[in-house]
C-alpha cells in the first residue's frame, strides 16, 4: 500500500509528521516505531542563542487538553547542529526543522546556518503563544509576515512551511499573504492562546499568565479553520495540527483538504499512535478499494466538492 505523499519538493513516506515540541528531536521515538517507515520528525524550535524557557510551572491539565508554556526551551542552532542533525542524518531520519526567531535578522540566520542540513524543510513558526516578542507579533500582523518571509524565501535552500497562528479573526489572509511571496505549504495551526488560575493561591498558573492550549478539545476548532483555508486556492498545501486523538480525527482533516497531519498531545498519552494510525490508514484505503493515499485525498475531494 503506497502512503506516500508530496507536498511540492517534499517527499513523504506516510502523511504523518510528529509535531514540533512534543517528540523532542525525535530521536526519543525510535524504540517505539521504525521512524523512518511511519512519521516525519519536526524538531522542538529552534533558535539562534540558546533558551532556557519559562519558569515553571509548564505544564497543567485543563478539560480537554493541556495547556502548555514551555517558552520555546531550546539548545540553539550550533548545538543542534553540533550534537543534533548528524545524528538524525546518520540514521537517515526524515526530519524538518522548526525555526523561530525574535527579529527577521534571526531568522534569516538560522536559516543560513542549516542551510547545510539534510532537512526536508525549515517550518517557520509565526504563531507561538508563549513569548511576548518574535513569532506572535508576525503571525498576526499581515504586512509584518510578508516582509519576514519575502526575506527568508530569498536565502533558503530548503522548501519553506508556514505555521500559522490560529489567534486571529480570519485565517484565509493570512493564507493568501504566504502564496503572494510564493510559499504553498502552511501548517494550521499552533495552539490557541489561554490561560489557568489557581485558586487556592489567587493567581493565574503560570508565571507568564497565558499558555497554549492543545488536545483534543480544539479539534472542531482547527478543523474550521483547515476547511477554510482550503478554500483559499487549489495551490495550497495544508499540514493539519490540531487535536487529533484517534485515526478518525486524522481522516477529518483529510476530508476537509489536508494533505497530511501532524500528531502532537496524542504522543504524550501513546508513544505507538503513529504506527497504529499508520496500520489504520492501510487497511481504511483497502476497505475503499483504493490503492493509494492519494487516491483517498482525491476520492476525498471528489465528496467535498458536492457539499
């Protein structure tokens, strides 16, 4: 059963990706499953100084899902570059390295710096809810975005994914704004802006005040946002992140016109869900009498087309 799936130059073996920030460097899973054969890695963010992240708290459940704020922790790039990518690469793991940065200056430099990877891609993260400056500001402000990614497009050697933030009041902008400066692939979305309070203490969670929410909950969330941001245009390619708990909540996103998903809070609960919903996906296709995963994204917009 043929799973793979291209999304422009990227070359994919399955249309799963573990998600930034929740596998680590990846290198954590491969007592788990053969990474290779089941998901692509997106490494936690990386930086260009070295982050020690937020104080703790970090973590803490809320109904649904978690709330998290870590702060973007990181070793920076000439660690990774150092101690990180050669390992990846001598495995010959499929990986893309998530990239952010509190000035344009930043990220232009990282970029340079793994230019040299073997990264299957650099995915830009615009969206971070978990620091006061860099990402948020330019996932939020159109023109902003444009001027960042007119200037990383011009020195990147690798194909270019765009993690767009889901805390804004119109997605489909922002979607346009990525394929006027000619960039087709984008990542909906990060976690949604919240917040916890203690109440034996009288005082919010976290020492930052805000987090990011994941899990399960913002689902019927992202999924909006997916379904209308591939009504944008033909052209776009959608990496879906956002909820998913089960193999059917993939096949959602699938229906509504995401070419892959990326699986995060899910591998904190099941470290083996991607070689499961890989499993799943086979015997879905077959059940179809299809004989590919792209023959199951055309038969999916073949139905979506008639809504």
């Amino acid at each position: 059963m043929d799973l793979s799936i291209n999304l422009g130059k990227i070359n994919l073996k399955t249309p799963y990706l573990l998600a930034s920030g929740t596998c680590g460097f990846g290198l954590e899973f491969e007592n788990f499953f053969n990474i290779k054969e089941t998901a692509t890695i997106i490494t936690k963010g990386i930086s260009l100084e070295p982050n020690p992240g937020n104080p703790p708290p970090r973590i803490y459940e809320a109904y649904g899902g978690l709330l998290n704020s870590i702060g973007l922790q990181n070793p920076g790039v000439d660690f990774f570059l150092k101690e990180i990518a050669y390992k990846l690469e001598r495995k010959n793991y499929p990986y893309i390295v998530n990239v952010y940065g509190k000035e344009i200056e930043e990220y232009i430099k990282i970029i340079e710096k793994l230019n040299s990877t073997q990264a299957l891609a650099f995915e830009i993260n615009v969206s971070c809810p978990n620091v006061k400056k860099g990402g948020l500001a330019f996932g939020q402000d159109i023109d902003t975005l444009k001027v960042l990614l007119k200037e990383i497009k011009k020195i990147s050697h690798k194909e270019l994914i765009i993690k767009l933030t889901p805390n804004v009041s119109d997605i489909k902008p922002f979607v346009k704004a990525c394929l006027e400066e000619g960039i087709n692939i984008v990542t909906i979305a990060n976690t949604y802006l919240g917040m916890a309070v203690d109440l034996k203490n009288l005082k919010p969670v976290f020492k930052k005040v805000y987090a990011g929410y994941s899990g399960p909950a913002i689902k019927p969330l992202t999924l909006r946002l997916v379904y209308e941001a591939q009504k944008v245009s033909e052209d776009v390619y959608i990496i879906a992140s956002g909820g998913i708990t089960t193999f059917k909540d993939a096949l959602e996103y699938f229906l509504v016109g995401a070419k892959v998903v990326q699986l995060g809070s899910i591998l904190f609960r099941d470290v083996k869900a991607p070689k499961k919903f890989k499993d799943d996906l086979k015997s879905y296709i077959a059940s179809l009498h299809l004989n590919s995963f792209q023959e199951l994204l055309d038969y999916f917009k073949e139905k979506r087309q008639m809504w």
